[in-house]
C-alpha cells in the first residue's frame, strides 16, 4: 500500500470519527470530537483554567495532540492492514 492511499484512509478515518455536527449560534455547523478526545481537551482547558498550566502550553499541547492523532491514525491503519495481509 502507498503512502498516499495510507494518508488517504488515515484521513477518511479521521473524517468518520468527527461525523458528529452540532448547530452552534453565530459559527454554525460545528463537528464534535469523539467523547474520550472531548474528555482530553476538557481536562487540558481546565487545568490551564485552574492555572495549572499556562494557556499557550496548553494551546501547545493540544495542538501537539492534535496532529499527533492525524498522523496516527493513518499509521495505525497502515499497520493494522499489514498485520492482516501477512
């Protein structure tokens, strides 16, 4: 499998897991993560609420955790799909 088809499906994953849409005023349509990623950046915002940590580590970190999911998620399925063809 290529790296594009592996990117591709890693993305349609990605699409899957956010079909969720709430109807926000003034914003719009908006996707809602899935419960255990909305659980995640709950906790980061109110720790950075409760001045745990500071607000732009807290922006770091989520955006870190964010793009960490992309590309994992691809990398899983990839490795998930060669597991099941060997």
């Amino acid at each position: 499998m290529s790296t594009i088809t592996r990117d591709l499906s890693g993305a349609r994953e990605t699409v899957r897991a956010y079909t969720r849409r709430v109807e926000v005023p003034m914003l719009g349509e908006v996707a809602v993560p899935p419960p255990d990623k909305l659980a995640y950046y709950a906790g980061v915002g109110l720790l950075a609420a409760l001045q745990v940590i500071e607000w732009p580590l807290a922006l770091v970190v989520t955006a870190g955790h964010l793009l960490a999911d992309q590309h994992l998620s691809g990398l899983a399925k990839g490795l998930g799909e060669a597991l099941e063809s060997a």
